[in-house]
C-alpha cells in the first residue's frame, strides 16, 4: 500500500514539474516572427511565386478509359462494389465522367508535364485502380486512348 501512495506521489510531483515548465516556456519571450505568424499577420511572403509559375502543368490529355470488373470465381460477388470504389477513390481525383450511365467508359482528363509524366500517372492510376480490384477478390481489364491523339495504353 505505501508503495502505491509513494508512486502516485512520484507522478503528481513530475506532472506539477512538466505544467510549470510548460508555463513558463509559454510565458518566455518568443522572436517577433513567431509571434506574428500565431497572430497570422506574418509580412514575410510564404510562396515562392516563381518556383510556383515554374512547376504549373500546361498541359492536359483526355482519355477514354474502358474500364471491366470481373469476380475471381463465382462464389465471390463483389464486382458493383470494386466498381464503386475504383470510381469514387480512383477515377475522382481525374474528373471521371461516365459516357453511358450504366456504360463501363469514362472520360478522365489528366494534367501532366510531358509525356513520360502522363505515361507515369496513366500506369500508376491503372496500378492503384487494380489493387482495389485485387483486395476485394476481382481482376480488372482496362483499355485507354487518349481522344486527341492515337496514343494507347
């Protein structure tokens, strides 16, 4: 029993050491840019506006992405689902818009630098909507064209 009470004692002590140094850290002078920026009238520029001019995408490419969803063996029955998921978490972020409303074909449209950037995000997009696919049990097949050109994935 007196062990308890001394232990408790010990934590009280140490907690009442770490409020008071919390205060008086706190109460300590701080630089005028600190002080500034807590009250968010900082004068000082956060944004490199030319870096920022520098790295904004020119250009932009419009696929037509053709998009099935298949169950691994009859027993599983997830394909609506995966389709779901693909459409909300994958094809969002590239504006998808369907050209049928039940159709499997979607109009993306993917800003990009120069063409090993599109060729990088078209991959990695077909990557990520295919480990949807694979965790709930289904297989993907995708076909993608970009409208303007004749370029293929």
């Amino acid at each position: 029993m007196s062990k308890r009470t001394e232990s408790k004692e010990r934590i009280a002590q140490a907690l009442d050491e770490f409020i008071a140094e919390l205060t008086t850290y706190e109460e300590s002078p701080t630089p005028a840019s600190i002080q500034a920026s807590r009250q968010n009238k900082t004068t000082a520029l956060l944004v490199d506006e030319a870096k920022l001019d520098a790295g904004v995408v020119k250009q932009s490419a419009q696929i037509r992405l053709w998009l099935r969803v298949e169950n691994n063996s009859k027993f599983i029955r997830r394909k609506k689902k995966v389709r779901e998921h693909i459409e909300r978490f994958c094809l969002a972020f590239y504006n998808a818009q369907k050209t049928t409303p039940n159709g499997s074909e979607y109009i993306i449209t993917i800003p990009y630098k120069n063409d090993e950037d599109l060729d990088k995000q078209v991959y990695d997009l077909f990557g990520e909507m295919d480990s949807h696919a694979d965790m709930d049990y289904c297989f993907i097949e995708i076909d993608a064209h970009e409208i303007s050109t004749d370029r293929s994935w």
